[in-house]
C-alpha cells in the first residue's frame, strides 16, 4: 500500500480505497469510523469504553481521567479530540457528545445532556481540573 500525504497530515492510515473515495465525492462515515479505528486505537478504546460505560449507567455523562500509558497515545488521543472531521464522525457513530479537557480528561454526553456538557466545557471546570503533576501536559 503506498502512503498518502493524509497519512503524514492527519497521521491516519489511509486505505488507497479511502483515498479514492474522497478524491472522487463524499466520503462514507463507516469507512472513516474504520480508518479512526485501526489508527488511533488507543484513542479509538477511551472512546469506546466510555460510550459502553455510558449506555450501562444511564448517567446523563461519563468522563475518562485515565492518562495516556505512553506518547504515542497522548499523541493519539490529542489527534482525535483536535479534529472536528474525526470528532464529527465519532459522535454520529456513537450518537453523543464528546468533549474534552488539557489532562487527558475526555467527556461522553447524551445529546439531551445540555447542562452537563456545558458545565464540563466551562472556564470553571477548566480551571479545577488542572493537575501539577500534569503540567506538559
């Protein structure tokens, strides 16, 4: 398989399919959940927990504050919060609302959950969520 400048850009694995796909119109939301997944697995598996934990409490909200075992999965997970494509397709695919604060604290919410995915995008939770230990990161 030859390596796209998509590869290098977004640091994605991008299928020559893929590629293809996009260069000729829209691209399928399940092919880039597909190319999310087999790149970004670490971050793809924050993710993925988080939904299941989501759909088995029935809690308006569920956050990860589990810091990345390496670069690579800082790196991965940044990736994916960063982009609003990739985090676009991550809530269609999960049907929520995904959020995120410096320290690797990521927030699932329901899409009924207003109130609380304000309160966790806010200044305020910001602030309180800072760690010392955690300053580069």
């Amino acid at each position: 398989m030859r390596h796209s400048i998509w590869e290098v850009v977004l640091s994605l694995t991008v299928p020559d399919s893929l590629l293809e796909q996009a260069q000729h119109g829209p691209v399928d939301d399940v092919d880039f959940v597909v190319c999310i997944r087999d790149s970004l697995p670490y971050a793809w598996s924050v993710v993925e927990d988080l939904a299941d934990e989501l759909g088995r409490t029935g809690n308006p909200s569920v956050q990860s504050r589990s810091v990345p075992p390496d670069e690579r999965s800082w790196g991965q997970l940044f990736r994916l919060v960063s982009s609003d494509a990739m985090r676009g397709v991550v809530q269609r695919h999960f049907g929520v609302r995904l959020a995120f604060q410096n320290c690797c604290r990521v927030g699932l919410f329901r899409l009924d959950a207003e109130a609380e995915y304000q309160e966790f995008i806010s200044p305020r939770a910001q602030i309180l969520n800072q760690n010392p230990l955690l300053l580069n990161c």
